[in-house]
C-alpha cells in the first residue's frame, strides 16, 4: 500500500450552472479557474492559492439528473489499484456508478456508492505526486466528514478499501451518537457522523480552508449562497460553516484557530 492510497486527491463539483458556480466560488474562497480541453464535455480546474489545481466543475451529468441527483461535490480518493478496489467495493455491499474511464493524459477513475448509498470517486494517476494528508492552505481541502446511517459500518467498509483507522471518538449525545476521527497511521482525515434528519442522503463533504468563517458566512449569503449552519466553533478551537452554493450543492468552510 503507498503512500498516497487512501489520501483525497480531488474535488469536483457537478452543477446544473457552470457559469455561475465559475463566479460563485472564486469570489467566495479567491480560487482561480482554468478551462481544460476534455473530449466530449466542458471542464474547468479550481486552483488555490499558487495555481495549484485541487479539484474541478462541469455539469451535472444528464443520466444522473434523470434519477434525481441534485448538484453535488465529489470527493475523490487515490488508490493504487482502481479494478480492485472497484471489485472489492461491489464485494463489500457498494455500487458502481461510473466504471473505470480514462482520462486521456491524467489517469483513470470510477465513481462508487458505499452500502448506505453515498457517492465518492477514486483515482489511479498516470504520475505518482506526494499527496497531504490534508491541505491546510487557504483554499485547501483541510476536513472531510460522511454522513451515514451506520458509522461503525462506514468505518468498516472504506477502512476495508482506503486501510482507514479510527483515530478517536467523541460523543456528540443521544440523538447524534459518536463522531469518529478516521485516517491512516499518525494522519487524520476527517469524521465521520451519524446523518442529521435534515440531511436528504447519506453524503460526503468537503470543507475548504478561509481565514475568517465569519466574514464567509456573510459572503455566502451575499453572492446567493445559503448558511445552513455557523459560523460555530468546533473542538480544537476552529470555526465552520456549512453552506449550500445557489444551485444547491453543499459544502463547508473551515478557519482554524487563530
């Protein structure tokens, strides 16, 4: 197992608004957009900070619109072999969405269901890169938290694929139970929850690194976002918020501490 399996490596947004969410997002975060030649589809990168690029848009699929799925973020995790881990998923209760694809020059991926239904992408590159376990930078990726039914479960199976550990629990009281801290070795990740009844389906999300979660909640609202929740402080004494973009795709920011 290499360094990189398991670790997320991309982020990509699936909208039914390119343009706007190319303006929403820049404005909100200071992430950069650079217009990528893909056969058959319009793509753009996000770059943070540097011209680093993290993660991409294009539209929403229109097989996925026909089965209802609403815009999303679809969080991609490395691996050192995609076909194995696309059987092992299938053995292990999960879904095939998207089969393994290439993409011509980049690599190869496939999109994946885990048992309670939530989607994520994984990704075998043509170049091994040295992946962060998280990236901490502004604009950077520096949390990732499912939302799931069974949390044991959820640990079970992507523990099974990614070599995922439980780093810690905390007990959140008797409606939400245990918040688990998962990653690999010494590396966390992110948590993983129980799915708060206001949340549609099991899901994951990503929250991006921002100086002051104040002042992005206010500009959330400003360029037609809504705040679902925060700005609050969290344990370790950084704040969030968790937001929906206009066309409804939901995400979070996350401001350490100061």
């Amino acid at each position: 197992m290499s360094e990189n399996h398991g670790k997320f490596c991309w982020y990509e947004l699936l909208t039914t608004d390119v343009a706007a969410a190319k303006s929403f997002y820049p404005a909100l975060l200071g992430w950069g957009v650079q217009d990528v030649p893909m056969p058959g589809m319009a793509y753009a990168m996000w770059t943070k900070q540097g011209g680093t690029p993290i993660g991409g848009v294009t539209a929403l699929p229109a097989e996925a619109k026909a089965m209802g799925a609403p815009p999303h973020w679809l969080l991609h995790i490395a691996v050192d072999d995609l076909e194995a881990i696309v059987r092992q998923a299938g053995e292990l209760g999960g879904a095939v969405l998207v089969p393994p694809t290439d993409i011509p020059g980049f690599g190869r991926f496939a999109v994946l269901s885990d048992p309670d239904g939530a989607s994520f992408a994984i990704y075998k590159g043509n170049q091994e890169v040295a992946l962060p376990s998280v990236d901490n930078d502004l604009g950077g990726v520096s949390w990732h938290e499912l939302m799931t039914r069974d949390v044991d479960a959820a640990l079970r199976f992507y523990g099974a694929l990614f070599g995922w550990g439980e780093s810690s629990r905390m007990d959140m009281g008797k409606d939400t139970g245990p918040y688990v801290l998962f990653g690999r070795g010494d590396q966390t990740y992110g948590g993983i929850m129980k799915k708060p009844a206001a949340v549609p389906m099991p899901s994951w999300l990503a929250y991006v690194t921002v100086a002051d979660a104040a002042a992005a909640a206010g500009a959330i609202a400003e360029h037609g976002g809504q705040v679902l929740h925060g700005p609050v402080e969290v344990p370790g004494g950084g704040t969030i918020v968790a937001a929906m973009d206009p066309q409804g795709a939901a995400f979070a920011v996350y401001a350490h501490k100061a």
